[in-house]
C-alpha cells in the first residue's frame, strides 16, 4: 500500500514513516509543504534505515503530489494547520482513506488540557475539510512521537481508530498494527474522537508528575 | 487508617470496599443514604471476605455517621449525586480527605462521550461543594466495577491521582497502591482532572466495539 505522510519531516511523521518503512513492506512518500523539505528528509530516514540494514526507497514530495499518489494519506500535522493541509490536497485525494492523527491542547500553568473544537474533536475538523467522497479515520492521536522515532524503542501501545467507513477503518487497523509493537482498537464511529484525543494531554501530565515516566502511551487492559 | 465509602452500596464502593478490606489493614466503613442498607451490604462483603479466610469487620453506617469517623472520605456515588452527597456531609468532614471517583458520562447512538461540567470536571464539583478546610482528590475514575470487585481478577490498572494539597495526594497514592495491581500515578492539580475523567467513557466505548475486551482499566508506559 502506498502511504503519504502529509506533514512527514515533523516529529509524528518522521515516527510513523520510520516505523512503517522498517517494520511493513509498504511503500512511504514524505510530503511537506515544500518538496525540498520532504526530499531532504526522506533521504534521512533512507539512512537511517539503511544503518540498520533495511534497503528502502523514500521519496519526499510536496503535500499535493504525495497526497495523489497515495492510498492512504495521514495528515501529520498540528491541529492548527490540519484543515489547511486538507483542503490543500482536497482536490486529489479522490477515495484515499485520509488518517488524522492531530490532537488539540491547550497549556495553563497546571498542566495540558484537550482543547476540543465546535466541531466535536480535531479528528471532525479533518473530516469536514475532506470531499465528501474521501473516507476519513482517526487514529495514531496518542503515540508519543519521540519513542515511535526511536527504532530501538519497543511499543506495546494501543491506538484507538475511530471512523464511519468500515473498510477504511479495518484498512487503518492493518496499517497500524503492522508497526511492531502496536495495537489497533475499534473505538467506534469519528464521533468517538473526542475522548481519544483527550488521551494525549493526560499522558503529557502523567509524565511531567512521576519520575521515570517519559513518552508515554497508553495500554486498554 | 479509616475509610469511609459514601454510596459504599453502589458497584464501584462495593469495588474499593472488598479490595481495601481484602489487601490492606485499613477499616473500612461502609456508608448509604440510608443505614439499614448499609449495614445489609456491611454484612454481604464480611461474608465474602469472610469465605476467602478474610475474617474483618465492617460496619454500615448513614452516609454522616460514616464520615465522621472516617480519616478518608470516598464518593462513591454517580456525578449528578455527587454535590449532594457531599453537601450532606460537609459539616463532619473536618480536614478529613475527600476523594472523588465519580465521572460524567452521556450517550448517544454513537457511543458513551464525557460530559464535562461548567466547573471543569465532576472532581471539581466535589471541591467546590466541600469545606475549605477540607483536602479534595480526584482518584479511581477509571476502574471498572466489576473487575474490581471480583478478587479472583488481577488489575494491573493505573489509577491517576489529581490534586492541590500534595499532603492528601500522597496519602491517597498510598491507599491505592495497597490494593493489589494497582498502580497511583501523580496527574497534577485538581484543574488536570477533566483529562482523567474522560478516560472513562473511552474505555467503554473501545470495550463495546472489540470482541474479547470488557471491564477495562488503562495503564501508562
């Protein structure tokens, strides 16, 4: 499967890019706003697998050409530029499953707190500025992007995936549980999203009050 | 160390109430609206500590009588009871902890959403309704009841602890950690508690939607 990372050279696309390069036999393009950006990084990710063994061609494009080449496009980018990103692609996206994985915080002097949009959570955001042929499904919202970089790094994470397309839900669920490691959860239809999201703040909270804890995700057990 | 459980009737009281009596040396009082099915319930859960060797007293009592003589102050009870039930106590709560587990939650066809208060969180509810002298943490929001109150099921659960008074948290983080497979985890001030909250209704929702999954708690790692 041909995926597009939107967004690819920040710290959650350069995770996911990574770790679906090493881990799964699909086939990852890098896009930026700026080609140059994404070729530039795909190149380092190109050695950095190549350090460890792993013989795979990148290729880094702008947002657009890397959003029609693909099955599945993720926009991996921060909340505030997600409907900018997708309505950037809109025109090309077609029926390719777009992934959003962007959460929306806010920060006060007590900790990190989800900054839920009108629309319900970020995840509805991305699914209002798509066509309305593109399916659209979250997922990946609470992958501490630091240890999902770090190929050294074991997982043992859920991700819940949210959506109201079935087929691009269980395409969703495929992708992501073919990053070692990681486990894919049905949580229902895209208006679920909300509580997935809320799942990121706390986790930034929980690691700045215990020692020892850092980058984490989260376990449904 | 003497714990009072408000609603200690209801299935998360009857949850901390077995557990506390099974794993620790704390008393354990167990409070309701009304004493006569306090002291009934008292008798069930004696009885069955009693068939598992566990030979320990535990009295019923009417919610006030309960926490008065109480060092830690459980509210057991469901969010649209909380302020009531605190409201009703306020006068014996002293520098008593109070602890507040209760989450708001409501449905739709889609699935279970958190249901934030004006105030915040039901956690701030709570603090709002009690005394100022009068410590309040928010802990136990995301354990499920039937699990927890069957003995023979292992936790391996996380509990998120949230509060200002660090004294209360800690005292708190200790009560928990005594029940076996439970994890207490520093969340930060009592502000971070909506982000806890909504874990709940997470955990039902992915419980719903995949096949062998149900009565989950969450771990951080």
């Amino acid at each position: 499967m041909d995926i597009a990372l939107l967004g690819g050279t920040g710290d959650i696309g350069e995770g996911l890019a990574l770790r679906w390069a090493y881990d799964t036999n699909h086939t990852v393009i890098v896009g930026s706003r700026e080609a140059e950006r994404a070729e530039t990084k795909a190149e380092e990710y190109e050695t950095e697998l190549d350090s460890r063994g792993q013989d795979v061609a990148i290729e880094g494009l702008g947002n657009e050409d890397a959003a029609a080449r693909a099955d599945v496009v993720v926009t991996a980018v921060p909340a505030y530029h997600l409907t900018d990103t997708v309505e950037a692609v809109a025109d090309v996206l077609g029926d390719a499953i777009l992934v959003a994985p962007a959460v929306g915080m806010k920060r006060d002097e007590d900790g990190f707190h989800y900054n839920r949009p009108g629309v319900g959570s970020v995840t509805q955001l991305a699914a209002k500025a798509a066509p309305e042929e593109t399916p659209v499904v979250g997922a990946f919202h609470n992958l501490a992007a630091g240890r999902l970089a770090n190929l050294d790094a074991d997982l043992d994470w859920d991700t819940v995936v949210v959506g109201d397309d079935t087929d691009a839900k269980d395409t969703v669920c495929e992708l992501a549980e073919g990053i070692v490691g990681l486990r894919a959860l049905d949580g229902g239809p895209l208006s679920n999203a909300a509580e997935v999201e809320a799942v990121t703040p706390l986790l930034i909270n929980v690691a700045r009050h215990n020692d020892g804890l850092h980058d984490l995700g989260v376990r449904f057990q």
